[in-house]
C-alpha cells in the first residue's frame, strides 16, 4: 500500500535539522538535483539524499511517496523554471517558440535530471500550466480543437525528445562527448568524393551543424508547418491568422 503523504503545513519539521534547515519539497528537490549534477542518476539515493540534507533518509517519505515521485517532482521543477517570468503576447509563433526553448534549456542545463524525466507524465502543478498555456495559446490564434491537439502534441513530444536528446549527450563523460564530436571532422570530413559524394560534399557544413542542437531548427519548421495550416484555415474562413 503506497505511503500517505501529509500535507506540506503538517509535515514541516518544528526544528530545523543540524545544518540550519528547515525541510520542504522544495529544499529536497534542489537538493536532488544538485546530487544528480554530481553524481548521475545512480547517485540519487534516499540514503544520499537524508546525508545532503541532514536527516534521516526516511523522513523524506513524509513529503514524497517514494524516489519516483520524487523524480516526477523535479520534472516539474525544471519546467516551473522555464516557465517563470514568460507571458503571452499576443503573437502565437513568438510565444510558442518562447515556451519551447525555454523548456529545452531549463532541461538541457541539468542533463542528468533531464534524462530521467524529460519521458514522464508528472501531472504536477507547472506541468498543468505549461500545458494549459501551450493549449490556450493554439486556440486564441484560432486553430480549431482537432488542430489544436494536433500541433500541441507534435511541440511538446518534440520540445521534450530534443531535450532528452541533447540532454543525454551532455550527460555523457567528457571524453566520450569529445569523441563524437570529433568523429564529424576526423571520419566524416575524410570520406572520398568517389566513395561517397554527398557526405564529402556536406562535410565542412555538417562539421560545424552536427555538434549544435538541432532543436531550433526542427522548432521553426513545426511552427512554419502549423503557420501554413492556419492560413489555410483562413483563407477558407475557419479560423483567424494571428
């Protein structure tokens, strides 16, 4: 039977612990992913977590069910982050193209933590508001319901996939990371023209493209892809450009 889970306000220690703290979900979330920027995803430990913290590792099953509850919550964590401080302005290319790279960056600076949650469905609160958000966004530019869903569901899978991507490169060791993007200039950009033409012939451009992330560029190409689908709703009186 899973755990009971009391309330923050009910829960909350009365002292703080040894160090000075008073513990809170949001205490123990940095806390974790401050361990998962050191030591990895294997470093996350209810046991290494009650040491960085200054308490006894079962106390965190009174803010938390579990570690993957835990994980879902720094999900959400990393897209409060991006989120914080954007508003809506009017101009739905502009706002979407915001949102996506804000939620690639907030990921893609704690790689480790974006490798573990960048595939999960948390259902917490700023997981509900980028949602709602990306959603409200769609439907104010006049995209019909269908379409809305449609486009939605193509920007976030693709905001997420590139930033597990990206994020799984940076998790990698530093010599591994060199490695790769070295083989772009060592093998590819010595491949003969008669062996393989359209390789040699793009080497120096992907040398240079290949070691960046591609996540803008698919980004633009999506929202240019809806653009055109608006319009067309436009032009045929369904929908309004914005």
């Amino acid at each position: 039977m899973p755990k009971r889970v009391v309330p923050e306000e009910r829960r909350r220690r009365r002292r703080p612990t040894k160090s000075g703290r008073v513990l809170s979900e949001t205490l123990i979330v940095e806390t974790a992913l401050r361990l998962l920027r050191e030591h990895g995803g294997a470093g996350l430990t209810a046991r290494r977590l009650g040491l960085a913290l200054d308490c006894d590792p079962s106390t965190l099953y009174r803010y938390f069910r579990g570690m993957d509850e835990l994980t879902l919550a720094i999900g959400d964590a990393l897209i409060g982050r991006a989120l914080h401080g954007w508003r809506p302005t009017g101009r739905w290319r502009a706002d979407l193209r915001a949102v996506g790279l804000r939620i690639h960056a907030a990921y893609v600076s704690h790689p480790q933590a974006a490798v573990l949650t960048a595939s999960r469905v948390s259902g917490r609160a700023n997981e509900l508001a980028a949602d709602e958000a990306v959603l409200d966004v769609l439907r104010t530019a006049g995209f019909p319901l269908p379409e809305t869903v449609r486009v939605y569901h193509a920007f976030i899978d693709t905001t997420l996939a590139f930033a597990a991507l990206d994020a799984a490169s940076l998790a990698l060791p530093g010599a591994a990371r060199r490695a790769d993007e070295e083989m772009w200039r060592s093998t590819y950009a010595r491949l003969p023209a008669a062996t393989h033409p359209r390789i040699a012939e793009a080497a120096p451009l992907l040398a240079t493209r290949m070691v960046t992330s591609a996540y803008p560029t698919a980004l633009d190409m999506l929202l240019e892809s809806a653009g055109n689908v608006l319009a067309q709703g436009v032009s045929s009186g369904s929908g309004r450009l914005r």
